[in-house]
C-alpha cells in the first residue's frame, strides 16, 4: 500500500509528464480540467493529495485514466511486436508491400514500417499534416524518392529525413527489389487538427 506522500509523488511526476508529452500549458490544463491553476500547481509539485473529483477532471483532460495518474511504477514501457505479429498493411501486384512494425497512440504518433518494391514499382503518398517528417534507410537496393518538385536517388546505406506535408513518392529504380525501413514521426500538434494514424489516411487495407 502507497503512503499519501507516495500517492502525491506519482501523481504530481505523471501529470506534469503527461501535459508536458500533450504540450499543454498549466493554464491549459487547468481549464480543461476545471480546477485552479493554484491546483495544478499543487498538485505536479506534490504537495497535497488531490480529491477523487480533482483526479477524474484531470484524468479526463489529459485523455486517460485515473489509474495512469496515480500509478506508481516509474519503470519505463517496454513493448515487443514479434515479427509474427507485424501487418501488411499494402502490397502491389508486381510484389511490393508495406509492413506495419510497431507504432504509438496520439497525441505523438510515432511509426515503423518494412518497405520492399520491386523493380520499376512505386507508392504514392498523400501530403500529411504540416508538422509530418519521414525518415528513411535504405538496406539494400536503390530507391527512388520525390517529394513534391524534389527528387532524390538513394543508394544503399544512405538514409533521408524529409517533411512529408507535401505528396511523395517512393520508387524502385535498381536492377533488383529495394528494401528501407520508415520511421513516421507526427506530433499532436500537427496540422493543428487531432492526429489520426498515417497507418489509417496513407496506407487503405486492400
């Protein structure tokens, strides 16, 4: 059984984390909540236990459970996907595809995609919300690579980091198939819209 002190520690480190990770400021979050900005205060620097009604309207506000504000456990999150588990989430008729390895939830989406394509093959993708980047590696083969007017020619080893809130395209442009891995990075404030998962709007389940 936590103390009350324990009780205040964890949940003044997890809300301050969780705003903090939601870019809201105190008196964001404060007028979300409903409470005092006094109260946030008090409450991220722990001192004093909140009420039940204080940590539901917290909760609510920064979009979880009252059971993530009160947990004490500060061991970091470790999730494993086995590679039996990873989806394909598009693939073409010449035998390209587009595997789905593991991705976060909103506010802050995060993604990891296995592309292969073949020789001659390509993937149009639509423009994401402004605040979008790409990251790209290539493990072997040559990929082809336009993003809006621009063009590039990657060889293997060579790794691009690009904003994507313009249409880009991802070609095979070697002898043989080309194979890179894909780190999505979109923040919450993206677009200045809720986020959605590039998962959902860029790659439709055939």
């Amino acid at each position: 059984m936590q103390s009350p002190e324990d009780v205040a520690t964890a949940v003044g480190r997890n809300v301050r984390a969780l705003r903090q990770q939601r870019r809201m400021t105190i008196d964001a979050l404060a007028a979300a909540a409903g409470v005092s900005r006094g109260t946030v205060i008090q409450i991220e620097t722990a001192r004093g236990n909140p009420s039940i009604a204080t940590l539901v309207s917290l909760a609510a506000a920064l979009r979880v459970g009252v059971a993530s504000l009160v947990g004490g456990d500060a061991q970091p999150r470790v999730v494993v996907r086995r590679g039996a588990e990873a989806a394909t989430l598009w693939s073409s008729t010449a035998g390209s595809s587009a595997v789905f390895r593991i991705g976060t939830d909103p506010p802050d989406v995060v993604e990891l995609w296995d592309w292969t394509l073949q020789p001659g093959d390509g993937f149009d993708g639509e423009a994401h919300p402004m605040g979008t980047q790409e990251v790209l590696s290539v493990l072997s083969g040559r990929l082809g690579l336009r993003v809006g007017a621009t063009e590039q020619h990657l060889d293997t080893g060579d790794t691009v980091l690009f904003q994507a809130h313009a249409p880009h395209r991802y070609s095979g442009i070697g002898d043989g198939p080309v194979r890179f891995v894909m780190v999505v990075l979109q923040p919450g404030d993206a677009g200045l819209v809720p986020p959605t998962s590039i998962a959902e709007a860029e790659l439709p389940v055939p």
